[in-house]
C-alpha cells in the first residue's frame, strides 16, 4: 500500500472547482471558538506555574548580584579586626604600661590617620579603660564589666566568654557616632583573665566601605545581625520576603537582604504579560490555521464525492452506449440470417447459465456475453442465397460458410475490448480433439470462453430449425453433447451444460 500523495494547492483548486466554499460558515466558527477555548484554557493552567518559575529566576538573578557585595563586606570587617589584633599585640607586650601613657598616645595616634573609620581605640586591663584614644572620647576610666548599658556589658561578657575578637554594636558613642565595636579579649599565661581591647568603627563607614550602598538603585537592600538587631539601611525589608545573603564576620553572621523596590510581582510583569499576550496571540493563529484546515478538509470530501458522483454518471452513460452498440451490432447480424431469428439471443442464454455454473468470475462472464451476442457477425459477409438454402450444401457452400469465424474476427479486432472478445469468436467452431475449423486448435489451446460457446452454440442450433438441417429435439441436442463429452466438446463443460438442463433451465423466448 502506498502512502497518499499531499493534495497540492493546484490539484485542490482542480478538485473544488465549481464547488462554492463557505467563509467563514458558522460551523467552521464554532469551531474556532472551541479550538480556542480550549488553548486559552491550558494556558490560563499554565501561567500559575510560569509566574512562579519568573520569580524564581529573578530571586536566583538578585542573589547573585548581591552575593559578592556580601563577600566585600565580609573582607572589609575582618580587615578591621586585623586592625584590633595590633591593638592586642600592643597591649600584650605592654602589660604594666601606666594609665594613658605617652606610648599608647603615638601609637594609637598612628594608626587613625590610617583608617577614617576608626573612632575610638582603648585598651582596658581588668575591663576598666585605661588608655583611651583620642583622649577627648570621655571614656576614661570607664568599668566595661560593670557598665551601666546592659547590652554594652552583655557583649562584652559574651567575648571575654568565647574568648576571641567578636564585633558588637551598633551602640551610640559618645562622640554622637553610631558605631560597630570589635573586642579582643587578653589572657594571662595561666588562662586567667587580664583584660580587653576596644576599637570603634563608625557603622556607616563600616558598611558602606564593602561598596553596599552603590548597589543597585532598583533594589531595596537590609543589613542585619543575625540576633536580630538591624544594622543599617531599609528596616523593613525582612519582612517582605527578600533574598537573604549570609555574611561571615568576627563572631557571628549578618544577612543582608534584597528585594526589587517594585516587589517581586513587579519586577516580572513585563515578562509575565508579554508571555501572556504572545501565548493568546499564537494560540489565536493555531487556531485560525486549525479551523482552516478543517474547513479545507471538509470542501475536499464534498469535492471528492460530487466528483465521484459525475465520474459515475459518466460511467453508465459510457456503459449503455457500448452495449446499446453490442445490441445493434449482433441484431443486424442476425437479421442477415432470417430462419436464426433469436439465436444469438439464446446462445448468450445458454453460454451464461453454464459459465456461472462454472464459476466463472463475473468480469470475465462479461466477455464471453460479448462473445456470444456477436458470435456469427461475419456472416454478414456470407452470401444470403447460402445462409438461406434449404438441404444439403455443396463443399463450396460449406466452406463459404466455414469462413464466418474469420469475419467475425476481422470486425471485432478492430475493438479495444477489455476481453479477447474477437479471439473467442475465432475459435467458436473449433473441437476438442482438433476437428473444429478455421484453426484446426487442440484441447486446452481453445480458450475456456470458446469450449463454452462452441456447446451453446450446438444446443441451440439443434434444437432450432435450420434449413441445411432438419429439426432436432433438445434432447437429442443434448444426447450428442453426451456422446461427444471429452471428444469433440470440452468435459466439464458438458457436465455443467447437461446439470444446467436438468435443473430445469429454459431458453426465454422472444
Ligand atoms: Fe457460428
């Protein structure tokens, strides 16, 4: 089986020709509004899901933006915790240094020209400042264990606890600054406790040192403790399920988050609607294409079966005329020959019961009608003095008449039958055992359609008067089949012929 060849747009037009095309009918509009409704309705179930995933990549994009803001922040306090590891080492190698002593003032005052962020630096042996710098802090001699800000002693209880550097704040110093303070607990050799370092950092240089603040004008950006206390910037933003960046810092971890200033809804908006808008507007062209596609099928099928209906038309226009033709042919033959009045009529009969008796396909049956209606037509050349002559024929006579097969077949050659209609009609005269004329053809060499014929033929002449033969009953018509099964006529088609009579067939006269 092979596969249907596309209907090209020539071969459409060809086969629509003619046939009006409906646009747009309201079938084909209903059912564009069902192709479309249903689309539109599996997007609607899908965009839920697509809005979710646009948020998802935004939050991804926002924290990788921030993340190295983070990192930034994070190197910049542990670079001022380098800062207050100096101050320690000071301080250790400087155990029984006197109360605001001249050393400590150069030292200190060195290292804040370095740094702006610093704002105080104090070294405090038991927890009580000793050495304060600048000296104009007020702090001095103030007892860290027992101040009376009790977040302020918390925090330094915690450090001296964990017994490292950890960053504290923001507190308000007395300088008026907000400051972030770095701790760094001092022990004596044998564990015990001596005392502590303190640097101020101003909280606003701290942070915004890392770069922070440059951040993205489209985002909103909170830093905070971990604890909980906010340390700069939006105060909010935890609420409002921002990403949140981890940031590693002496003794903690603060978070910074981030949201877009226009929340996440907004910022993904445009794309969410123009996926939206795109998705409708592609569904509405499938389904436009979809609709004509099934419109274009449908006029195809109409097309199809009223051409089917005109190619049959034609067909029994074409059928009548040729055996209106076959008719007229083999009734002119036969009124050449006045005493066979019905003959072929009654071969085509007898040749029709035995073949389907046989049978015989009904397309090939078809051939043998032919056959059998203009079997004799040659005898139209045969001289009607001979055809007509009462009693015996001369050999003259006889092979004048011998001549018709040949007639016959020279006038239907000339016929494209979809049969060997012409080659039956030669060998209608030929037997079994090679008697017959003109070919003189053996057995199975005589085609099946021509054995056939040559029986009904007999029958009907025996059993009709004819005037070069004296009448013969049907029986005795039949008795000389009998006798001749297998010698002059062919067997099987004897034995059909003789059933077909002795179920009682009987020729229908005119
Ligand atoms: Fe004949």
């Amino acid at each position: 089986m092979t596969a249907a060849k596309p209907i090209t747009d020539d071969k459409f037009t060809r086969l629509v020709a003619g046939i009006p095309i409906p646009t747009p009918s309201p079938r084909s509009f209903g059912i564009f509004i069902t192709i479309f409704a249903v689309m539109a309705g599996l997007l609607l179930a899908y965009l839920p899901g697509y809005r979710q995933a646009l948020i998802k990549k935004e939050r991804a994009a926002v924290e990788s933006h921030v993340a190295p803001y983070g990192q930034a922040l994070s190197a910049t306090v542990f670079e001022k915790a380098g800062i207050v590891y100096g101050v320690t080492a000071f301080a250790k190698s400087n155990r029984d240094i006197p109360a605001n002593s001249e050393m400590f003032n150069r030292f200190a005052s060195g290292l804040i020209p370095r740094d702006k962020s610093i704002v105080t630096i104090g070294i405090s042996p038991g927890g009580v400042i000793l050495n304060i710098y600048p000296p104009s802090s007020k702090s001095l001699g103030l007892d860290l264990l027992h101040d009376r800000r009790p977040d302020v002693r918390r925090d330094v209880a915690k450090t001296i606890q964990a017994r490292k550097a950890m960053i504290a704040g923001p507190v308000l110093h007395a300088s008026g600054k907000t400051v972030m303070v770095i701790r760094d607990p001092i022990f004596n050799e044998n564990g015990s406790f001596w005392g502590i370092t303190n640097v101020a950092f101003d909280k606003e240089l701290l942070i915004q040192g890392s770069g922070i603040d440059e951040l993205d004008k489209t985002l909103d950006i909170g830093v905070k403790e971990q604890a909980g206390d906010n340390l700069d910037m939006d105060k909010t933003i935890f609420a409002r399920d921002p990403v949140i960046v981890t940031v590693a810092v002496p003794g903690e971890t603060w978070l910074i988050g981030a949201r877009p200033k226009q929340g996440w809804e907004g910022a993904i908006k445009a794309d969410y609607w123009s996926f939206a808008a795109g998705g409708l507007g592609l569904i509405f062209v499938l389904a436009t294409l979809m609709t004509g596609a099934i419109d274009r099928q449908n006029i195809l099928v109409r097309a199809v079966a009223r051409r089917t209906a005109e190619l049959a038309e034609k067909n029994d226009i074409i059928s009548n005329t040729f055996n209106g033709t076959v008719n007229a042919l083999a009734s002119f033959a036969e009124h050449k020959d006045p005493y066979t009045v019905g003959h072929e009529r009654h071969v085509v009969q007898i040749a029709m019961a035995v073949a389907e008796k046989m049978d015989m396909p009904k397309e090939r049956r078809e051939g043998l009608r032919i056959a059998a209606a203009l079997h004799d037509v040659g005898k139209m050349y045969v001289p009607m003095e001979i055809l007509s002559k009462p009693g015996k024929l001369s050999d003259l006579e006889l092979s004048m008449i011998k001549v018709h097969p040949t007639y016959s077949h020279e006038v239907l050659k000339e016929i494209d039958f979809p049969w060997p209609v012409a080659e039956i009609v030669l060998q209608h005269h030929e037997r079994m055992d090679g008697s017959g004329y003109p070919q003189g053809l053996k057995g199975e060499d005589i085609l099946l359609e021509a054995r056939i014929l040559a029986v009904a033929d007999v029958i009907e002449a025996m059993a009709s008067h004819r005037p070069y033969r004296s009448a013969s009953t049907l029986n005795k018509a039949l008795a000389e089949i009998k006798k001749n099964r297998g010698l002059l006529y062919d067997a099987a088609v004897v034995d059909a012929t003789l059933a077909v009579f002795k179920q009682g067939f009987k020729l229908t006269e005119r």
